[in-house]
C-alpha cells in the first residue's frame, strides 16, 4: 500500500513538473451502452489545445470514429478509423471537429472537440448540427453547447 502511494506521488509530481507545455491526452470510450445512452462516444465532447490528442477506443467492437466534414476547421484533414479500432487524432489547428461512428450515425453516435476558442468555424459548425439524422442532430447540438 506504501508503495502504491509513493508512485502515485511521484507521478503526480512528474506531470506538475511537465506543466503547461505537455499535450493533454483524452480517452473516448466508444460504447454500445453509457451514461448518455445507447451507441454512445463518452465523453461526449471535449474542450482541447492545440496539440493535444484524442485516442479513441473501442471498447465495445463495431464502432468507429471519422469526421464529420461539416465539422471540421479550415485546412484541417478528415480522419477515418477503421471498425472495431482505435484511433489516435491529433488536434493541430485551432476550431469545432465533429466525429460519427458510421453505422451508428442515425442513433446520435458523435462526439464534438473545440480546440482552442473554436472561432475558426463555430458558425459552420452550428449549421451542421441542424443536418442529418434526427437523433444526430439532437446529440451534435447538446455537445457543441456544452463546449461554449
Ligand atoms: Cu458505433
């Protein structure tokens, strides 16, 4: 027990040594059931820096994570996962990126990242919450919110 704390000490000493200048990591669980629902990216949304990461996870199988490209800041690239894969996204450029799961898009399967104050395209952004399925719609408006 002892020990156990004595490393959770030096680690949490370790990442205040790092600071400001370390990209944050941020873990997408990608689910059939969660919190929010059935056929669901938890968390829903996040709010990043440039440079940070999203590794996203299957941790239940037939999911992926792609763009959403009416979401996606100017001159940033699309991202396709594979089904059943992970998928590491790293975040260059500062806006509003939306992600689906592919075959579970009509079930509202989409997660939102606002990197930096997301300016680039919040507007382009918010018309595109307004397209798609319904229940895409409903999920895509509550996490861009969330991140204003
Ligand atoms: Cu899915």
């Amino acid at each position: 027990m002892r020990k156990i704390l004595l490393t959770a000490a030096l680690t949490v000493g370790l990442m205040a040594a790092a600071g400001q200048a370390a990209a944050a990591e941020v873990v997408v669980k990608m689910l059939d059931r969660g919190a929010q629902g059935m056929m669901v990216f938890e968390p829903a949304s996040a709010k990043l820096k440039p440079g940070d990461t999203v590794r996203f996870v299957p941790e239940h199988p037939g999911h992926n994570a792609e763009s959403i490209l009416g979401m996606l800041p100017p001159g940033a690239t699309p991202v396709k996962g594979a089904m059943s894969k992970e998928l590491v996204v790293k975040f260059a450029k500062p806006g509003v990126y939306g992600f689906k799961c592919a075959p579970h898009f009509g079930f509202g399967m989409t997660f939102v990242a606002k990197v930096g104050d997301g300016a680039a395209n919040m507007a382009a952004a918010e018309t595109a919450t307004t397209q798609g399925p319904p229940a895409a719609k409903k999920r895509l408006a509550a996490e861009l919110a969330a991140l204003k």
